[in-house]
C-alpha cells in the first residue's frame, strides 16, 4: 500500500483532430510535454507515483519520451488499453477501431492500483491549484465512498478552433455533485457558447457553468462500479462502433444512485489544451508566461523529484 496518492494518466487516446502522438509533443522552453508539467504539479501537491494508460500501438516512443524526463526514484507504471480487453462474455464487433473511452481508460487500470488515485486526461493542462485540490482532498476524506471531482468553469476550458466534449455539472448547496451530463459539441458561436447534440436542438450557455475535464479523485472501492457500468455499457451499446463508455457516465451513475458521494473541487485555474492543431501555438505561449512569471522553472525536468 502506498502512502501517497498514485496519478493514472489516460494517454491512450488516438488524437484524431490533432493529427500526431501529441501525448509527446513538446509545448515547454525545452521541449517538455504538457505531461511533464502535470506530473510535475502532482508531486509538488504530494503524489507519489504515476500509472500511465497508453495504447501497444504507441507504447515503446511513449515509454521512450517518458524515460528520460523523470527521476529514477518516481516509480511508473504502464498499463496497455486495448480493443480486446473485455469483461467475460463480451466480445471486439467487427469493424470497431475506436478506443472504448475514459471509463475503459480507467477499468483495465484497476489490478495496478490499489491505494487512492487521480484521473487526468494526459494531452490536458489542469495547473497547480487544481492538483493541490486533489491532494487534500484525498488525504483528508476518510469514507471510502466518497470521491473528488474538480470542476472548472465553463468559459475557461474552450478552444478557439473548434468544438469540445465537456461534463456539465450540476451542484448541491452543499458542494456536491448531483449529475454530470456529457456534452460533445461545445463551441463559441454567433451570441455566445453554444451546445449541439447529435439528433437535438442547439441550446446556449453562460459559460459560468461547472464542468468537469477530467480530474477526479477516487478510493479504490471505485473499481468494480467501473466494471459494472462497462458491462452494461457494453450490452446496450457493444455493436455501436462509435460509442464511448465515458467516465463521467460512472460518476454520475455513482451519484444518482447513492451508492457515492462526489465533491465538487472548484478551482480557479484556467484549463487549456491541444484538441486542435491550431491549439498548440497558444498552449505554448500559456506556458511561456508561467515560465515567466516564475510559477514553473525554465527547466522543468531538473527541478522534477518526488516530495
């Protein structure tokens, strides 16, 4: 068992609008991935150990990029996130190439952890705060049943270049999650921020709106609801190619059906990242300022080393 807080990194995703491994793209004054800087914010907030979900496919140039960034004494994991690994009964359908989402990301994680873990999304840029967030949250939280969700406001997580899936939040009086409702096709547009679904009726936001990016904090009492959702994502939705078991859909049926209670972590920082090609020119410029303004040394892998 661990003392700290393990950080799993969903980095499997197959970057389709980007159009390159931007897992490892370089963003920092020497090449250093928006990874790199989320590893970094962890182990300053406290964490104590990286588990990293990567596709075979991308594995040996992942592993590669990652070898030489941190120190010896972090201890990482890897762990393979592929089409064909399945609950019993349930089988690849013909024709499937897409990845079966965060949800999944975080099932074929569960027998490499055992102690309380974050989730981030790898090619996302949450800032400090929101990992100091997590870590208190996680070491002070003693129910097993209760987990973490940090949320952002709305109107600082878009991108300028095009449409992105966000989990809209909706909070209790008390801080607490009441649902998360995914939403994948939020974009600025003529008179604001608009949201169109598939097959309904374009609707507008304020952009104060709660919504999640990703991070969260979970017990490791979480897992078999991971399972248990996938097995019934997968009997209602297996032959659909396109379909993703998200992992906000856990959270808000942990939420809706009492089994759990998510706190909600607002954070003021300002989330940015590279879904679009576009993106990269201001990702880089995001972390130039920081780098300027002293929040991050100039060279970040130096300065990584486990609290």
């Amino acid at each position: 068992m661990h003392s700290k807080p393990t950080l799993l990194v969903l980095a499997a995703g197959m970057a389709t609008r980007y159009g390159s491994l931007k897992q490892v793209d370089g963003f920092g004054p020497n090449g250093e991935t928006i990874i790199d800087y989320s590893v970094h914010d962890a182990l300053r907030a406290g964490f104590g150990r990286v588990v990293f979900v990567v596709r075979k496919a991308i594995e040996e140039e992942f592993r590669a990029a990652m070898r030489r960034r941190f120190p010896d004494s972090l201890p990482i994991d890897y762990v393979a996130q592929e089409l064909d690994m399945l609950p019993a009964g349930f089988e690849v359908p013909e024709g499937r190439t897409k990845p079966w989402g965060t949800g999944h990301a975080v099932w074929v994680a569960a027998s490499s952890i055992q102690e309380p873990f974050a989730v981030i999304n790898g090619d996302d840029f949450y800032g400090y705060k929101s990992f100091e967030l997590v870590a208190d949250f996680l070491r002070n939280s003693t129910d097993d049943n209760e987990h973490g969700l940090v949320g952002f406001r709305l109107e600082n997580t878009l991108s300028e270049h095009g449409a992105v899936s966000r989990g809209l939040c909706e909070v209790d009086r008390e801080g607490y999650l009441k649902s998360v409702t995914e939403l994948t096709h939020i974009l600025h547009a003529e008179g604001g921020i608009v949201h169109q679904e598939p097959g309904a009726v374009a609707g507008f936001l304020s952009g104060s709106e709660t919504v999640s990016m990703n991070l969260m904090a979970f017990k490791p009492s979480v897992f078999p609801h991971f399972g248990q959702g996938l097995r019934e994502f997968l009997a209602g939705n297996g032959t659909n190619l396109k379909a993703e078991f998200y992992l906000p859909a856990v959270v808000d049926g942990l939420v809706k059906s009492g089994t759990a209670r998510v706190k909600v972590l607002q954070t003021p920082e300002k989330w940015f990242g590279v879904t679009y090609p576009e993106d990269k020119a201001a990702a880089v410029q995001c972390i130039l300022r920081q780098v300027r303004a002293g929040v991050y040394p100039e060279d970040l892998w130096q300065a990584l080393s486990p609290q």
